[in-house]
C-alpha cells in the first residue's frame, strides 16, 4: 500500500487510473498507507461524475443504409467543472507548445498531445467497421458552450460527423471515446470518457431526406446556346445538415430533352455554435445540361423544377436575359421560361447560310 502512493505519481498518465484501480483491489481502498492513492481515484471518479461524452442523430433514428446522415458529438458538464478545467476547446485542435496548458504539465516541446488527431483516431476504431465515415467536421477555437435542460449542466460542441451505414443490419452507433486531460496533485492525469450507444435504424433502402433548416436554393438557367440546342441549369444549395440527393428534391426531367448531370458532393463547409444552439453549415452544387431532341419543334417553353411536396426551402429563380442576369418569380419560373423553336432558329440558320453562299459567289 505505501509503495502504491509512492509509485504512482511516476506512472504514465493515460494509465494512471487504471494503476490506482487494480492496486487498491489488492491493498483495499481503507488500508491506512493507502489513503493518497485512494484519495486520488476518488477524485477521478469525482470528475468522470460530472461528464459525459454524447452522441445525437441530427434528425430522425431511422437513418437507412444508402444516404448519409449527421451526429452531433459534445461534452456535456457542470458549469463548475467547466471553469476549473479552463474549457474543452483544446479538443477540437492540436496543441501547440505555446498553449498556456502546455508548460503547466511540464511537457517537452514536440511532445503536446494532439487531441483533434487522437480523437479522429477514436472515431474510426469505433464506427469503422459499421459506418463509412464520410466526414468529421472539428468546431474551431472558439467554441460557445449551450445550455442543457438539466440545471447546472452545459455542452461543448466538439464535431459534427456525417456517416453511412454499411448495410441493414446496422442498429447502433457503438461507443466513441475521448481522451480527457486533467491536473491532479501529483501531475497531470489521462481519463477515457465514453459516450452512450446510440440506437439507430438502417434497415430501409429509402428513407425521407434528412431535416435541413434555414436551407436556401438557388437555380440559374443559362440559355444562351440556345441556338445549338443546349441549356445549362446550375442549383446551388445550402443549409444546416445533410443536404438532400437531387432527385429527393427536384424532378429534373424534361420532355424533348436529353439530360446529363454533373453532381456536386456534400461539402460540410463549418461546425459552429451561437451560445443557444450548435449546428453545421453545408453547401451541395449540382449542374444539369439540357440538350434539346431533335424531333423537338416550334416554341419551346422551360420550366424550373419545382421543389418535391413536403419539402421546405427559400428558393431563388435566375436566369439571363439579353445578357442580363435577372431575378424571376418562382410561379412564373416554374410555369416556364420561353425560347426561339428549332423551326425559327433553322429558318434563320438557312438564311444566313444562303446569304454567305451569294456572297462566296460575288467574290468568285
């Protein structure tokens, strides 16, 4: 018991729990030599008391296996524990030698834990076998705590993590853990928090597409070569989540065209928090070339697609006019945009071609 107290000031960090747990089943915990190191487990099980690593599905459970979905992951805590550790930003970067926690634990430089990197490491040994991990987004520095309904208890937002069940089987998001520094008496100390398992449904091939607030379209048509029979619609797209796939938003078909579509992967451009909330902020691009067939005739009206029922976004019609970029109305937009028939831009054609034909004949 007395070499127990002395020896574990000198053992490594991330270890130094696990050390004091399985010396004091062997001395027991009241034996009298044994009170610094009893002392010290008790005051980690103190701090383990007042966290809790938690992972939420941003939006429904019932998630499928085909279509990425997002988690939101953040360290809940007491406001007291909080103010003592100093914050939790230092997870969501790699420390640097000039962080004032970096010459408090008396760590030689090169040797600052990188907690981003090791967290990242966390995330794939626990979800890589049952999720594609698509993309983990760290809050930056300055991150804002949010309050909790429960009293005295707030969260720091760490990652937003967007995932893609491997298949239907999946039916939980196993355990992640992260890595805590703290200060004890005798240096600094190493405790693994853990988050709860979070249930989860990926039976469904197809499933509704995932809540996006504040999500703004934009749709601009550019007809200017028109006159070879081709139009190009960009949609531009933005939001707080996962954006929905295309074809989940729009009906893009159009008849007497011919259809190729260039599709922009989600992009999660930020993480952040406002002190009330936390959410992501996502851009998805999309570019849709129409080609016109060639039994198509006469005057040809375009309509935008219009937003699937059910669906609810702020959406922005452009398109140009006499090279003009101009604002329209989203009923006249959908209702449909005119253009020259092949009928009049052939006769057009012929009459130019003709009056060059005259003219290569004068110069001869």
């Amino acid at each position: 018991a007395q070499m127990l107290g002395e020896i574990f000031p000198r053992v490594p960090p991330h270890v130094r729990q696990r050390f004091l747990q399985s010396g004091l089943k062997i001395v027991g915990e009241n034996h009298p030599a044994a009170g610094v190191a009893a002392a010290s487990l008790k005051y980690y099980q103190e701090l383990l008391d007042e966290l809790q690593l938690r992972v939420t599905v941003d939006g429904p459970v019932r998630v499928g296996h085909t279509q990425p979905f997002g988690v939101f992951i953040g360290v809940e805590t007491t406001r007291q524990l909080l103010r003592e550790s100093g914050g939790f930003a230092k997870y969501v970067q790699n420390a640097q030698a000039s962080n004032p926690w970096f010459a408090m634990f008396g760590r030689q430089q090169g040797s600052e834990p990188k907690h981003r990197d090791e967290f990242t490491k966390n995330l794939h040994a626990a979800l890589d076998e049952t999720f594609e991990v698509v993309s983990v987004i760290f809050h930056d520095a300055d991150v804002k705590t949010v309050d909790l309904p429960r009293e005295g208890w707030v969260e720091t937002p760490l990652a937003y993590v967007v995932l893609r069940a491997k298949n239907a089987a999946v039916d939980r998001i196993p355990s992640v853990q992260l890595d805590m520094d703290f200060s004890d008496e005798p240096g600094r100390v190493v405790l693994p928090v853990l988050s709860q398992v979070q249930p989860v449904d990926a039976r469904d091939d197809a499933v509704a597409p995932r809540p996006v607030p504040a999500c703004q379209i934009s749709l601009l048509l550019d007809e200017r070569e028109w006159s070879v029979g081709r139009l190009v619609l960009e949609i531009q797209a933005r939001g707080e989540g996962v954006l929905p796939r295309l074809d989940d938003l729009f009906d893009t078909a159009r008849a007497g065209f011919d259809l190729e579509t260039v599709d922009g992967s989600l992009s999660i451009a930020e993480f952040v928090s406002d002190g009330l909330r936390r959410f992501p902020r996502a851009d998805r691009n999309w570019q849709l070339t129409y080609r016109r067939k060639a039994d198509l005739r006469g005057d040809v009206s375009f309509a935008f697609p219009a937003l699937k029922p059910g669906l609810t976004a702020t959406l922005e019609y452009k398109h140009y006019q006499d090279a003009d970029l101009v604002t329209i109305e989203p009923a006249a937009a959908t209702a449909g945009i005119a253009l020259p028939g092949l009928a009049r831009n052939g006769l057009r054609n012929a009459v130019l071609l003709g009056i060059a034909a005259l003219a290569g004949f004068a110069t001869v």
